[in-house]
C-alpha cells in the first residue's frame, strides 16, 4: 500500500517495517528448525493400529509406561499419543559391562498410539479419515489383533473373530491407500491362520502392561511364573526392527556405547553420516570389528592381533553388529 496522506502514512511505514520483521524473524525461526531437525536422529515411527477396543492403548502404555488413557469403550483415544521406546539389544547390554562408559544409548523406535479404526474409516466412518491420515504418517504399522475371550469387554461386533478382524482393517488400510510393512500383535494366545506366514507376535498386552510397570526383580519372577522367557514388548520392537529392514552397527568405548539405526544396506560412509555430515564428507576408511569376534577374543586389542579388526573403505556394505571406529579428515 502506497500513501501519501501525512496522517496515516507514519502508521503504514510501522505496519511495513513490523510486518518486515516479522518475516525476519520467521526466516530466522525457519533455519533454526532446519539445522535442528538435521541434527536430530529421527528413529523410526510405527503406529498402533486396530479394531476399537482391542488393546492399543494398553499395549502402548506398556511399551512407554506413558500412561496414555485406556478405558473400556470404543474410541477413547482421540489424540494419537506417542512414545519413544528402546530397543533392547544384550549386544548393548554386553559392551555397556565391558566398556562402563558414561552414557548408554539404545536404537529406538517411535510408538504412535493411533485410535480405533471401524469398517468404512476408509470413507469417513467412525473418525476414520483423521486416523487414516495419521497412520499415513508412520514407517510400520502394529496391527493388534484381539483374541482374547473377556465379556466384560466389548468387542465392536459382538464377537471374537481374529481373522474377521484383520481383514476389517486391512480392507480399510488399502482403501485408504496405505501400504506399509506390518507386525501383526496378537492380543492373546493363538495365533489366527491367516497371519502363518506374516510377521507376528503373540503376547498378552494386559499381562506386558502390568509387567512394565514393575520393578527388574519382581518383573522377572513374575515373567517367570507365566513362563515367559523374553519379554513380549522386547520382541515386539525386535520383530518391527527386522520387518522394516533396520539394522544396528555400534560405536563403543569408554565415553560411549551406542547403538545406530541403518537401512540394509547402507554402505559406510553413509552409516558414518547417521553419526555425524562431517564423517561422510571427510570419510577416509572404517576399522571394523564383528560384535561375535569382539566376544570371542575379548576385546578390540586381541580381536586386532588375530587379524579380526578390518580397514574397510567407501564401498563396504555395513552388517548387523558391526563395532565401527571411522577414521575421517575434514
Ligand atoms: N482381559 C483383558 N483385557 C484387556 C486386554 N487388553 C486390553 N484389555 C482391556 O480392554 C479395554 C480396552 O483397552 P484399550 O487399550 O483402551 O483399547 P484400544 O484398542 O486402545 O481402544 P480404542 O482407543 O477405543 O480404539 C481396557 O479396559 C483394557 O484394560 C487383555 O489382554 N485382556
Ligand atoms: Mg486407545
């Protein structure tokens, strides 16, 4: 706007330079964010999904002992909730004995507690878009299943029918266009014929709730006396790992062990990369040491002398379990 009224024409000018500013500042903010979000290590983000009333929220809880809100009616989730969960890795747990480093740090995967979808979400039924829209968002997806028998829960169609179920939402899911890698969760015992040859893990997600809201030593005696041998949780994030194709390789000394999250696949430069941009600009070679030969001679030094520690280059393609020093020079 051009004025040259001298009454209004100072007021203009301050709009001008406040509006100016503003862009600034939103400039500002906007890198800001960019450097932010490429120094941030996103781990990979799976939603729960299902029938109403199936167990999402409580498995969810379970996993993140978030307490995000379950109760016994359809649709009590609106929001979905999300939570970041570790995955358990004894070749972490071992080279954290070893090392006593300062910090420990797990791969994680992402939880998206998403609500209930019903037959027809596809087409708006129940909140179906909204969550559609959500479950497009994520890398996997956790679909749980209800088979277990309680009439005081209620089912949205009156009966237990797992394979019923899953075809449910799985129509809705392609009508929505979503084709993502799924893990099936069976809230239960059985698992349903369908699903033979899927990636599917059983467990009793009220059981796994009660379970993670223990402490290490009541937990494993109680997980004991239901003759559980791993913790369903454990094997859920596990099972979702692999389905995804997501690998570890490992960085370990006394300041730190950590495990990082790659694609299959990914070559060493670009696992440098996931620890830092200036690892992948300036990669020179990556001494590599297999997790297995570290155990079998006890350390990086003896593993060395029996020839175990390699110097590999650019064209190396990273496995699951790689201990990796990178040497770089920028
Ligand atoms: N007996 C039994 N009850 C369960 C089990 N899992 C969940 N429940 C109960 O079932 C009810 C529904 O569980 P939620 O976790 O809220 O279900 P949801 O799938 O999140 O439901 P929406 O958010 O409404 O879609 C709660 O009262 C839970 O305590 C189970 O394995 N056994
Ligand atoms: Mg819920």
């Amino acid at each position: 706007m051009v004025t040259t009224d001298p009454d209004i024409a100072p007021l203009v000018c301050d709009r001008a330079r406040n509006q100016n500013l503003f862009f600034f500042h939103t400039k500002i903010l906007y890198h800001i964010a960019k450097i932010t979000c490429k120094c941030y290590h996103k781990s990979m983000q799976i939603g729960i999904v299902g029938l109403p009333n199936v167990g999402k929220s409580t498995l969810f809880n379970a996993l993140t002992r978030a307490g995000a809100q379950a109760a016994n009616y359809p649709f009590c989730t609106i929001e979905p909730n999300i939570g970041i969960v570790r995955v358990a890795d004894p070749r972490i747990d071992y080279l954290a004995k070893h090392y006593n480093p300062k910090s420990v740090i797990y791969a994680t995967i992402e939880f998206v507690d998403i609500a209930g979808l019903v037959k027809g979400a596809s087409k708006g039924e129940g909140l179906g878009n909204r969550f559609l829209a959500k479950i497009r968002e994520v890398d996997a997806i956790v679909h749980v299943v209800r088979a277990f028998e309680n009439s005081d829960i209620i089912h949205v169609n009156g009966k237990i029918d797992p394979d019923y179920d899953i075809d449910i939402i799985n129509i809705e899911l392609e009508l929505g266009g979503i084709d993502k890698p799924t893990i099936y969760c069976i809230n239960g015992d059985k698992i349903p014929k369908s699903l033979a040859d899927k990636p599917v893990v059983t467990l009793d997600v009220k059981l796994e709730e009660e379970l993670s809201a223990l402490e290490d030593a009541e937990r494993l005696e109680m997980m004991s006396a239901y003759g559980l041998k791993q913790s369903g949780l454990d094997l859920l994030a596990q099972t979702a790992y692999k389905t995804v194709g997501l690998i570890s390789f490992f960085t370990a000394g006394t300041p730190e062990v950590r495990a990082w999250t790659i694609k299959q696949g990914t070559k060493a430069p670009g696992a440098a990369g996931k620890i830092h941009t200036d690892f992948e600009r300036g990669f020179i070679r990556a001494e590599v040491c297999a997790y297995d030969d570290f155990v079998k001679y006890g350390d990086l030094v003896k593993a060395r002398e029996a020839g175990r520690v390699r110097s590999e280059g650019k064209d190396y393609v990273v496995r699951d379990g790689d201990i990796i020093h990178f040497r770089f020079n920028v």
